[in-house]
C-alpha cells in the first residue's frame, strides 16, 4: 500500500482525536479495518467457490459448504448482517453505531477463536454526524481481495496505525507498541526457526510474534511457530489477538488479560524463544506478596523494582535448549539496589548472560529512558564468555524525536552476534573479532573484576580514530580565516535586515 493511501487513512482516523480521548481511538479505527478485512477475505473465498464446477451446476449447496470451506482455508465467517457493504450502505443512518456493534457480536458468535476480542463500543461513541460515516467511507477504500497479498496489506496498514497511535499518544504508546527497530535486531539475533514456540509474557499488540513469524518466513519458506503470550491490558490484549488473527497466525494469549506475575495464563509452558519488552523499573507489580514464588531461583527481586522479576519469569518458561531476549533499562546492567546485584552476579555465575547490547536514545516513542538488551541462554556455545555489543552510535533520526536503525544497522549487530556463535546464520567467510569501541567477548574472569556489571561500554572500549596530520599552525590559519569569512557575511546581513525594517518605518533606538 502507498504511503498517500495510508496517510489519507490516519488523516481520516486521526479526526476522532478531538472527540475522545487518545487512547480509545485506535480501538474504533482498528475495529473496523479488521471488520473490513474478514469481510473482504470472506467475499472473495466465496467469489473462489462460486467458479468452481461443481457449485456452478449446484448454487444451492453454497452457503452450507461456505462454513466448512472457511476453516479448510483459515478463514473467518462473516453474517450477512457483518459484511462490509451492509454496513458501508447504510454508514449514513444514526443507528450505524448499533448496527456496527450487532456486527461484531454476531462475528464473536460465529467464530469462537475472537470472542472478547471485538471492540462492541460504537454505539456508545459521542461523535459528530457523520464522522463515524466518514471514516467507514475512507476505510472502504482499502482493498482485501486479493487473497494471496490481503494478510501482507492488512499487516501493513495495522503496523502503520499502531505506530502513529503510539506517536500520537506519547509515553502511553509504549504499553502496546515496541519501536519497529527494537523488535527486528531481537528477532535477528534470536533467530527463531520454524516448529518453535514462542512466549512474550508482556506482549502488547503482539509486534514480537509478527517479526518471528515474518523471519522465519524469510529464511524458511514458512511460518509455522506457535505463539503464547500474556497482556494485562484488555484492550491492548484485544489488539493482540486482532493482529495475529488478521495475519493468519494461531496463537495462544491465555484465557484472559491477567498479570504476568500473579496470574500466569501459561504456567507449564517451556518455550524456545521468549522475546519481551516490559515495562520498565516498575515499582508497584507486587512483588511482597511474591516472596516465596518458585520462579525467584537466583534470589528474590526487589519489591521495588520488576526488572529481575521478568527476567527470571522468564528463564523459569525458557526450555532447555532455549533463548530469551528482553529490553531493560540501563540501570538493570550495574544496579545494586535490593539485591539486584547479586542476581546479576548469581545468573553469571550459572553462565546464563550470553549478550548485551547497549541501544541508542530516542529508539522509542514512550521513554527517553536509556534501554539495553539482554540474551541469555541456558545451554552457550561458548562457555565462560559474554559478548558485549556497544550500538549507540548506529542509526538516524527518521524525525526530530526518533530514531531508527537501517536494515545495515540491524545486520551488523545480528552478523557480530551470529559470527560469535559460528551459528547457521552467521554471515559466510566473516571470523568474529572484537571491534574496539563496539564489540568484545570477554570472560567471566574480566566481568568479575568489573564488580559484574554489564555495561558494553566497560569492555568494548574507545573506537580507534584517525590521527590528524594536519600542523596545528597551519590548521588555525584554515580555521581563523574560516571564522573571519562567515563573520563577514554576518555583519552584512545584520546590516540588510535593519535596512528593510527602516523600509517598514521600523526605527532602533
């Protein structure tokens, strides 16, 4: 899809921001996309099954094979009353809210995988006339025909929104969105494989099921992973289950939105990859009432801080053969708050820490917070080693506030880390070797005498610059003269800008 079309999309959307609030408006936007999509993806199924042979000569038995035909290709059945032409002609009634509202539930019903999961709130909406039409009239431009490529629009537009829903937003995008590139150097250092599982216990809209499923799809052919996931949210958790269910990916996001900590919707799940971007340094999950879970095998975390809780709730689903991934924030890498120190050093200690990677600021639109990343494993290739990878001079500023790796970027820290392992995905005839001021293997010797903190930047060092050979004399002479020039044309623009005010009856005192 063009950028034009997606921008006349949020424009249209992005209207409904001054009728509530911010956080409520991607649910009625994405609602309706996703309605758009099935409907769209159910028109065409049923175009494909009236040219056949068999139903030509037998129109009769159509709709009662429809619903067999439906689940044979993943697809959702849609009422007649659901479909997006019913609802586009009548979007000018005032009952369009109710009808748009009939329409989910009788999807729910129909098709149990998305109960709880549509939003049934649009009668409920206090907007203008006509605003509700207006957006289901542009939404209408949007076409899902195509089958093969509909999932792939889809996912695009859904990925769009979400992203200028959390720009919009601020600090509170950042409870169900992961900055694109965060996830993709994740996903590309993890690597997933096809027949896996995969486990986000703080999953938001479900971005780290999306990247894993498109890798895996990229190196494989195929995307067959299955995915478990929590989110406290309801209505983050609902955007989940919609954005892997218009992508055509089974998933499992527990019975319920619940608490990752006291309510775990997975509790015997080992899995192989477990990717996450929780919430960070929070200070109020409960830990207290948590004091003896089992889970705490390197030491209790500190009831004021969640960051080692997530990442021993996570090593305790981690199989064997597994490795998990997490974005923390710095302090997570040298605090000794709360016994946090002596977990770092416990799960070193097990040589469990097989990454780090310090991030650049500005990566994501909720939080200046400067951010790493941590691997671990429980089986390493080599033992007895940490590599420590320093990006935060990689990327640009896409805008005056955020900042985003190139896919290059991206390569250079998942080729460093798979040339490490000499792993199937590192980059043929490229040996690791460490990389003054941005990447080192180094021991468990060398982190003990750092105090076991995990700062890449203790280890990589300082990037070796070029010696300036140029005499310093000669130097000054280039840079006065320089100096002089632009001081010049300073004082003759000074002067042309009080000549044109004095044109203007402007007098200075």
């Amino acid at each position: 899809m063009d950028n034009a079309t997606k921008q006349k999309l949020w424009k249209t959307a992005d209207q409904l921001r001054s009728n509530m609030d911010a956080a409520e408006y991607k649910h009625v936007v994405l609602g309706l996309i996703f309605l758009k999509y099935i409907s769209d993806s159910f028109s065409a199924l049923r175009n494909k099954m009236q040219e056949d042979e068999y139903y030509k000569n037998n129109p009769q038995y159509i709709d009662e094979d429809m619903r067999d035909y439906c689940t044979e290709h993943n697809a959702f059945w849609v009422p007649n009353g659901a479909r997006w032409e019913f609802l586009r002609d009548n979007a000018p009634q005032p009952n369009i809210g109710k009808l748009i509202d009939d329409a989910m539930l009788s999807i729910e019903k129909e098709n149990p995988k998305l109960k709880n999961i549509l939003n049934k709130n649009y009668a409920r909406l206090s907007l203008p006339q006509g605003r509700l039409a207006d957006l289901i009239n542009t939404i209408s431009t949007i076409g899902f025909e195509n089958g093969q490529t509909a999932p792939d629009a889809l996912g695009e537009v859904y990925e769009y929104f979400l992203g200028m829903f959390a720009d919009a937003e601020g600090k509170r995008g950042g409870q169900f969105y992961t900055a694109a590139s965060v996830v993709k150097t994740m996903v590309a250092i993890m690597a997933p494989t096809e027949n896996h599982k995969v486990y986000d216990p703080c999953c938001g809209s479900g971005g780290m099921f999306v990247q894993s499923e498109r890798f895996v799809q990229l190196h494989q052919g195929t995307g067959n992973l299955s995915i478990y996931g929590q989110e406290s949210n309801p209505t983050t958790w609902r955007l989940a289950a919609m954005n892997l269910a218009i992508r055509g990916i089974e998933f499992n996001l527990g019975q319920e939105p619940a608490d990752t900590f006291h309510n775990d919707q997975h509790p015997n799940l080992r899995a192989d990859y477990i990717l996450a971007n929780p919430p960070f340094n929070i200070s109020d999950w409960g830990g207290e009432k948590l004091t003896k879970d089992p889970r705490w095998q390197y030491g209790i975390p500190p009831a004021g801080n969640a960051n080692y809780a997530w990442i021993q709730h996570m090593l305790s689903h981690l199989a064997p053969t597994g490795v998990m991934g997490t974005v923390l924030a710095n302090g997570s890498m040298s605090s000794n708050t709360g016994g946090e120190g002596e977990i770092r050093q416990r799960l070193l200690e097990n040589d469990l820490v097989e990454c780090m990677v310090a991030l650049p600021g500005q990566l994501f639109f909720n939080t200046q917070i400067p951010v790493c990343l941590w691997f671990l494993r429980k089986q390493k290739k080599r033992k007895g080693e940490v590599l420590f990878i320093d990006a935060r001079n990689l990327g640009f500023m896409a805008d005056r506030t955020l900042r985003e790796f190139t896919d290059a970027d991206i390569a250079k820290i998942a080729d460093t880390y798979h040339a490490w392992r000499g792993d199937e995905f590192a980059p043929e005839g490229k040996a690791y070797a460490d990389v003054k001021g941005f990447c080192k293997s180094a021991t468990l010797d060398e982190i003990k005498a750092n105090d076991y903190v995990l700062t890449p930047g203790r280890y990589v060092g300082v990037a070796e610059t070029h010696e300036d050979d140029e005499a310093f004399s000669a130097k000054m002479a280039r840079l006065t003269a320089e100096l002089t020039k632009q001081m010049t044309e300073s004082a003759k623009l000074d002067a042309k800008i009080k000549e044109n005010l004095a044109k203007l009856g402007w007098k200075q005192n």
